[in-house]
C-alpha cells in the first residue's frame, strides 16, 4: 500500500489526520535512510573484499611468473618452448583480469558509495532539518496561541490587536514552515527513485561488463589452451618412449655391478663353454674367461677340473662383435657368439644360465641377432603393412597396443625360418593385428643397422632442433637423399603406410605426433645407449612426425638445392622460439566505466538549453550496450511499433555508460521540477588519467530522420524481461536489453551494430 499525498491546503487545517499522514511519511524517509547506511556499508564490504581479492590473485601471478623451468639437454622442443612460458602467459593473462577489476574498483566508491552518501546527507538530511524547523515553529506557534486565548478581553484594545498581529505573524511562519517540509518530503520521496537506483545500476552495469571483459578474455584464453593442451600431450607422449629406453638402461646398469669397475682388473670373468669343431664331429670345452672391455681383450684359458689334469695354454683374442645365438639355430641354450680379429669365423659360447649370458653380452655390447635390411626384410614388411591397411587400419591405437611377445618370436621364427622364409600367411587368424604391428617394430628395431643410419643420426637431430621451421623442413628433406638406396626404398615404404593409418586418425586415434612417438626410436635408435642418447629421443620422434607430415614433398624428389643442411652455431644459452602466447594480441578496448570518465562533446545526443533532445552525430563516442538477441518474427519488446510512432518520438535513450560518466563528475543532482519533467543534463566528461586505452566507442541512438527531437510525454511501460523467452544463462547470450532513466531504447540500426563489447572496434581501425 502506497503512502498517502500530502496536500499543501492541509498545512493551514493541520488537522489529526495531516499529522498521522505526515508520520506515515517521516517513517519511511527513517526507513530509507537506514537502508542507505546499510547498503554503504555492505557496499564499502564488497569493495574491499574485491581489492583484497584482486591483491591476493595479483600476488599469484607473480609468485607464477618467478619460476622459471630447466630441461636437460641443451635444446628445447617446440612442445617444451611452450610450456616454458606457460607460467608467463597464465601470469600476464590474469594480470590482465586484474588490471580490468582494478579499474572497475576505482571507481566503485565514485559510482556507488559517493552518490547515495550525497543523497543521505544533503536530501534526508535537510529534510530532517525541516522537520526540526517545523517542529520548532509549530511548537512556538501553539504555545503562544494558548498565551493568546488566556488574554482577558478587559484589555486595551491595542494590546488585543498586538497580540492578534504577533500570532497572525507565528501563524504564517508555521504555515511557511509546513508547506516547506511537505513539499520536501515529497521531493525526496519522488526523487529517491531515481537517486537510489541509479548508483546501484551504475555499479552493476560496472561489475557486469568486466565479468563480460572476463568472458571475452576466456574466449581469448580458449585456443592457447587448446594449444598447450596438445604440447603437454605430446610432451607426455615423449616422456613415456623416453621413460621406456631408461627404465630398459637403468636394468641394465643394475646388472652390471656385478661386473668389476676396478682398473687393472677384467671387467668380467668367468666359466664358458667353447664349441669346438673336429673332424669327427663337435665337442663343448670348458674355459676359463677374462674380458677387459677398455681393451677388448679376451683371455681363454682351458680348464679340467680333475686331480692331475694339466692346464692348457691361455688364448689372447681382441673382441669384434658379440650377438646373441638365435634360439631355433642351436640344439643349446644360452648361447652367444663372437667374433674376433684373430679367426675368422665366429665362435659360439654357452653361458652357465641366462643371467650369466646377459651378464657377458652386457660387458661385451652385446646385441640382439642381427636381422638384415634385404629382400626378405621388405618382403615382411609389405606383409605386414598389407595386413594392417586390410583389417586394422581403423583399429584404436594401432601400434600403440602391444601384441603377446610369445606370439611375435613365434610370428618371427616362422617367416624368418631358413628351410622355408617367408612362408607365413598373414590373413590367418592365428596373427591379430597387435602381434603383427609389435613383430614389425621389433623387426625394425633389431635390424643391424637403423632405417635411418648412425650415419645420418646426429645430423638428423640437429635439423629437428633448428628453430626456422623451413630450415627444419629443408634439412630433413636433403637427409632422405642422403640414406642409402635400401633405406631410402625402406622409409618411404614405411612412412606412406604411416600416412594412410593418420588419415583414419578419427577412428584410431593415431596423429602424426602419436606415430613419431611410436617409430622415433624405432626407425632412429642411437648408436650408444647413454641418458644423454635418451633425451634426444624426443628429436627423433619429431623427424619421423615432419617425414609423415611431409610425406608428399620429401618423397616426391631430391630437394632442388642438394648442398648440406646449415649447422646450427653453438649456443651459449638455451635456445629461445617464439611460443603459442595470447598476451600479443591487440589491445582490448575498454568501456567508459573503467577510466573515471572520457571527454565527450555535449551535442551527442544531449538536452540542448531549449529542453529539445539533439541529433546524434555520427562521430560520438557512444555507451556500449548490449541488446537481448531477437526470436525470428518477434518484435522488440517496449518497442512501439511503425504505425504507432508518432512525429513526437524521443531520440534513444541516454546510455547507462552516460549515466555512469555523470555519477563520477558528482552523483545524480536533485531536480526542483515534478518527477515526471526532463531529466537531468549530462555534465561534461573529463578525461581520466588512470585511462590506460582509448575507450570503446559509446553507441547512442539517432532520431529517426524527419521526426523532430522532442519528449514524448506519454508514459512508457516499465521494462522488464519478456515472459516468454528464457534468461540467458552463458556467455553466447549474454546481450540483454538495458533500460535507461529515460526508459527508451536504441534505435534498430545502433543496435544491430553494437551486439556487444566484442564487436568495439580500435581506433583507427576498419572492421573486417
């Protein structure tokens, strides 16, 4: 229920019901300004709790962008180069946030606190002192009327008529005295609808569009972290090969102790059996072992341990090779064989047990049976491609999956068998498609000599760590050439294969990088096993991933320029390329509320002095505003339609962006004239030296051409959301239609121009 009007004609009557009336009214202004000390003192809360946030994050940032990481190796990939600056991207990202909250906050006090402080002080409480007046006059008055009619009607009569005069007098400023406090009372209830809501509107308006800023940085944020998403995969990627090679080592290293490390003593020593062929047939001697592998001196000494068996001369031979026996080639187990510059044929050992021969083939470098690059290799390898692009080519992590090592030595001994090679029929169904993938790695990483050649490996690490992506590209191409004419056939047949299983990546999941992860080590093995060869695994998968990117260019032709690749000058410091970043995209336009206020010229849609609205010049700055996305075929909510508008059509409203510049030049000044005149003129803005870019252009509305600029003075229905259409709820529809308090709105063409921030352009550029 609303209060009840003080009429001025019941200040002379005074009247009980006057008085309960006015009482009804001195209530609610005590209401009100209770609330206002409320609302500043929550208000005051909030600001700090935002600063003090804003500090806390700020300190985050900065705690971010201290670190700084190490890698081991002297080069980084470009994986690595990103994440290296991840941290100084995130800290530069949220600083950005925070510099965008701490120009909101700035202002916050000026657009909310100062203006119902003002209000509090200067309406309420002059009212208050009104009242007091009124109180004080009307007191003075009654009372002295009392004294008036206790005179005694014996007086002189122009002692009665100075009496009737002087209460005639306190009469009249009592009255004065009412009629003041009742038209203030109901200026300050008519005023404080706007007075009140317009600082709160500001300030959400404020707050609202840096959470939309905050959006746009999120959308902003969205493909660098796509990006670096990818980098931290594909740098995990490359941890988990290199952490197999190194795990593969550190067994190894764990094993060796048991070998001496002393010098002057033999690096291993121990019993073997030596195969010893005679005419009549093959004998196995006993012997005892020593090998120094600094000099590659293997000393045999025969033995018989039986009472009174003579020892035999002692053999001194220089190691050359050593390989591991292949199990179906002798009817023995644990058996090795070397090969020496003394004989020339190899010489077949048997260790005691399987760790023992380990044990000698570790000291020795010792390696895997050999497995050739020659016409049966390539004939495995179409077999096996064949079989993957006939039934696997789709299956989810092809390669990746690792088939039954029992299942791969059984695929492998039966196609590499010598009575009958190559006799194997990849469609049964006794070979799934994991055993044949693993059998073709395992075939490739066991030739005696990588794809891509200990030649060539160095020189190919060094094009995958040169920074110009083209030199990166160009190098790698000149490389291929360079490999022999089996290898070169052999890489080419492999990669196009790798080509056709990315293309199904969709259903395999197999990228280029997950591929080079895979085939790195596989087709570029380093020729010694150190930590150092380890970390460079992660170059190797980058050359066989530009090989299947690239496929079409490398293997299309030599490079037109056949000279060597550049070498990379020495660095002193750790490589530097430029990573994915977003803190180097162009300046975000900010909106007037940020920088305290812009200067704006008083013809942009101003009150000129004769109260008529005046044209919008096109070259304004305008408030940006955001308009509520339309349904197709519905009409503009409190939008009258084109038969309804009349020639005394407003211009568009004054923006919320105007009313926030207005609040900080001093808070919303009371107007003497009714609450329904024309409200107050925009003062002019000054530019604020905090503005650290230039504001967004303001949109405003134009008058519609050939209607005159007047008010129109019927009344507008109040905005509000329509009841059909849902709220919005995320950042794609975040445009909502802001009322103004002049309650109209842009103008059909501004608004489709100006959907929201996003759509600001920078000074002096064009739209695209």
């Amino acid at each position: 229920m609303g209060l009840p009007a003080l009429e001025f004609s019941d200040c002379y009557l005074d009247s009980p019901a006057f008085r309960e009336r006015l009482r009804c009214s001195e209530q609610e202004l005590e209401r009100t300004n209770r609330f206002l000390k409320d609302v500043v003192k929550d208000g005051n809360a909030l600001i700090g709790a935002i600063k003090n946030y804003s500090l806390a994050v700020q300190k985050f940032s900065l705690t971010l962008q201290s670190f700084q990481f190490d890698f081991i190796g002297d080069t980084l990939t470009d994986d690595e180069i990103n994440i290296a600056e991840s941290f100084k991207e995130f800290a530069e990202l949220l600083q950005e946030v925070e510099l965008e909250r701490s120009m909101m906050v700035q202002n916050a006090s000026n657009l909310l606190i100062k203006p119902l402080e003002k209000f509090r002080k200067e309406q309420i409480g002059f009212t208050k002192e009104r009242k007091k007046k009124f109180e004080k006059d009307g007191e003075k008055f009654y009372s002295m009327l009392d004294r008036h009619l206790h005179l005694s009607s014996k007086k002189k009569e122009s002692q009665l008529q100075e009496a009737d005069l002087l209460v005639d007098k306190e009469r009249h400023v009592f009255f004065e005295s009412s009629l003041e406090y009742v038209y203030q009372i109901q200026e300050v209830q008519e005023s404080k609808k706007f007075s009140i809501v317009e600082p709160v509107l500001a300030f959400l308006h404020s707050l609202f569009t840096y959470n939309n800023l905050t959006v746009e940085l999120t959308q902003d944020f969205l493909p660098y972290k796509q990006q670096l998403q990818l980098s931290l995969q594909n740098t995990r990627n490359h941890f988990n090969s290199t952490r197999e090679e190194l795990e593969d080592l550190k067994k190894r290293m764990k094993e060796a102790p048991l070998t001496c490390k002393l010098p002057g003593k033999p690096t291993i020593e121990g019993y073997l059996y030596s195969q010893e062929k005679w005419a009549l047939g093959i004998s196995w001697v006993k012997y005892y072992c020593q090998y120094e592998k600094e000099t590659k001196m293997l000393r045999m000494t025969p033995m018989e341990q039986k009472p009174g068996a003579k020892q035999g001369t002692t053999v001194h031979l220089i190691l050359k090779s050593c390989v591991r026996r292949k199990t179906d080639s002798i009817d023995k187990r644990f058996c090795f064989d070397i090969e020496t510059v003394e004989r020339s044929g190899p010489i077949t050992l048997q260790a005691p047990s399987e760790a023992n021969r380990r044990l000698w083939m570790e000291a020795m470098d010792g390696k895997e049976p050999v497995v050739e690059l020659n016409e049966i290799g390539f004939r495995f390898v179409r077999k096996c491609i064949n079989a993957v692009e006939t039934n696997g080519i789709a299956t989810e992590g092809v390669y990746r999956t690792v088939g039954s090592n029992i299942q791969v030595q059984k695929l492998l001994n039966a196609f590499f068998d010598p009575k009958c090679p190559g006799d194997v029929d990849f469609q049964s169904s006794d070979w799934d498609i994991k055993t044949i993938t693993s059998s073709l790695k395992f075939y490739l990483r066991n030739l005696s000599e990588p794809v891509m050649t200990y030649k060539l490996h160095k020189e190919l690490v060094l094009a995958a760590k040169s920074e110009n992506l083209d030199e990166r590209l160009g190098a790698i191409h000149g490389l291929v050439y360079k490999l022999p004419e089996k290898n070169r056939e052999m890489s080419e047949l492999l990669i196009r294969h790798l080509v056709q299983v990315c293309e199904h990546s969709r259903e395999n999941l197999m990228s280029p990088s997950n591929m080079g992860v895979i085939f790195g080590p596989t087709l570029m093995r380093a020729q010694e096993d150190t930590v150092a060869a380890m970390m460079n695994i992660k170059f190797q998968n980058i050359v066989v991933e530009i090989l299947i990117e690239h496929f079409n260019k490398i293997y299309s032709g030599p490079p037109e320029d056949n000279a060597a690749p550049p070498v990379p000058p020495p660095r002193v410091a750790t490589r530097r390329h430029k990573p994915i970043t977003i803190s180097k995209r162009p300046l975000r336009e900010r909106p007037l509320f940020f920088g305290g206020s812009v200067e704006e010229k008083e013809d942009s849609c101003g009150l000129a002095p004769n109260g008529i609205v005046a044209a919008l010049s096109p070259d304004v700055p305008k408030p940006l505003q955001r308009s509520r996305l339309q349904r197709p075929g519905e009409a503009d909510p409190g939008r009258p339609s084109p038969e309804s508008r009349g020639a005394g059509e407003p211009c568009a409203e004054v923006g919320v962006g105007r009313l926030v510049s207005r609040l900080q030049e001093g808070g919303a000044k009371l107007s003497s004239k009714p609450a329904n005149s024309i409200g107050p003129t925009p003062h002019a803005l000054k530019t604020s030296n905090l503005q650290s870019k230039k504001p967004a252009p303001r949109p405003g509305a134009s008058c519609r051409e050939g209607e005159p600029g007047g008010l129109d003075p019927s009344p507008r229905p109040a905005a509000s959301w329509p009841p059909d259409l849902p709220r919005p709820r995320g950042p794609s529809n975040f445009a909502v239609q802001l009322k103004t308090p002049l309650g109209g709105e842009l103008g059909r063409g501004q608004r489709e121009k100006q959907p929201g921030i996003k759509e600001a352009e920078l000074p002096g550029q064009e739209s695209s």
